[in-house]
C-alpha cells in the first residue's frame, strides 16, 4: 500500500481506490518484482514463488469432485444427481465494508461468506497445482440471517458478489445446508462433523462422504404416562456380550 500510496497520491486518501487499484495491478507488479529481485538481489528466491510470478498455464482443468486435505468437495451439478451434500462451503475473509459509494473511510473487519461451489477449476503452475472454487455466495444484506435459537439461515438463490466468486481451495470450510421447515425458501446452515474421507481406487472418481444429521421437526415429543420421552433411545450397547455378577452382600 505503500507504494501504491506513493504512484498514486490522488487515490491516497480513499482506502477503497487503494484496494481497487491494489487487486488490479497485484499480479503484474508480483511478476516484475520477482524478476527484478532474480537479477539484481542476492536473497534466494524460492522456485515455488519464481512459477507464481509467472503465472499458470492458459489451459485450466474443471473437475466435478476435489479432496483437499481429506474432505471431499464437489459441485451442485454433482451434488444434484446424488444423495450425498459437499458443495457448501463457507469463507471467513477480511473486507471492507463501505457504508454508500461516497464513504473515504470504510470499517475493514472479519465477515462470514455462505456460499455454494458451482465450478472447480486447476490452475497449472507446471511444478505445482492450485485448486479453485467458483461459487455463488449468498447476498450478506438481505440473504442472510440468525433466527432466536441461534441458527443461520441463508437464502440461497439472493446472489451476490457475482464479480467475485473464486476462492482458494484452502481457504473453504465444508458445511452443509437443509431447508427450513418453516420457511422452504431458507436453508439451515450445518457445520460439517469430523469425520474420515476416503478416496475411491476406481480410476479417478472419488468416494461421496455422507453425512448423518438428526432432522428438525416442528413440535416437542410427547411424554408417555411415567414422564419418559415416547421414542428415546434406549440406553444400552449391544456391539459386546454382557458378563453376569453374582448379588453378593458384602461383610462391612
């Protein structure tokens, strides 16, 4: 920001023009700092930052499923023929929230983004792969909300930051989404439990995960005559054989 402070001091004062300026020039000025510090620095710069600052290959793999660091990730088009969910994610990101077009001084802060990955793509940097996700993520003003017990609803079809959609692969986080009995035109956000990914040896396709979940229901269970829940689970294991124990008084 510096720099950009010193080549464009008309747009010094205004944080937003610094950010616009800072995204559209980043990857020519990493390209021409790179080859500058190869030639006339004596620091070791790594190989892996030498491919970045040239960027990837023009030809980009799309994939329908994806593992990142054991979990599975897949598109909507994927998740649409199958029973199984791993196209929601969610994006933790550090933004900067104007309050109308005029405002010099906007308030940088954490935000939560809830989003669905419509396209997987796989940047070629020849010594290295990168995987990004294109999403379409929910409008945060209107498409998002808590209700009284806590839960985030989200609305899925309000789209926003449409010129915005990719992110990392590493940057997502896995949840999922199940409609709202009271309003089917919302969508309960779920975190996704801990749990094992596998991938399937056949050719190249991998394993669906599915994910159990208890299902919301709209009314409290009833309660039998001895004050005990109808349906409640029995509190026993029958994954072992039980060892009897005589009923022997003890002599204290």
């Amino acid at each position: 920001m510096v720099d950009l402070k010193s080549r464009f001091p008309h747009k010094a004062k205004s944080k937003k023009l610094l950010q616009d300026e800072h995204n559209r020039t980043f990857t020519n000025w990493l390209r021409d700092t790179v080859a500058h510090l190869i030639h006339h620095s004596t620091h070791e710069i790594s190989e892996r930052l030498k491919w970045m600052a040239r960027g990837p290959s023009n030809k980009v793999l799309k994939y329908s499923s994806y593992l990142i660091d054991g979990v599975t990730y897949t598109t909507k088009d994927r998740d649409d023929i199958r029973v199984t969910q791993n196209s929601g994610v969610s994006l933790v990101a550090t933004t900067m929230q104007v309050a109308s077009a005029k405002d010099k001084n906007p308030i940088v802060s954490d935000m939560v983004f809830y989003g669905v990955i419509e396209e997987i793509w796989e940047l070629d940097y020849h010594k290295f792969q990168i995987p990004m996700f294109k999403c379409n993520w929910v409008e945060n003003n209107n498409g998002i909300k808590v209700d009284d017990l806590g839960f985030t609803l989200v609305n899925l079809k309000r789209i926003g930051f449409k010129s915005d959609s990719f992110i990392l692969g590493s940057q997502a986080k896995q949840l999922f989404y199940i409609e709202d009995p009271e309003d089917p035109e919302l969508s309960i956000v779920l975190a996704t439990p801990t749990r094992e990914s596998y991938e399937h040896v056949n050719g190249d396709e991998l394993e669906d995960t599915l994910i159990h979940y208890q299902s919301f229901t709209r009314g409290l269970p009833s309660m039998g005559v001895d004050g005990a829940f109808d349906n409640e689970p029995s509190c026993l294991r029958e994954d072992c054989d039980g060892t009897w124990v005589d009923n022997v008084k003890s002599g204290l």
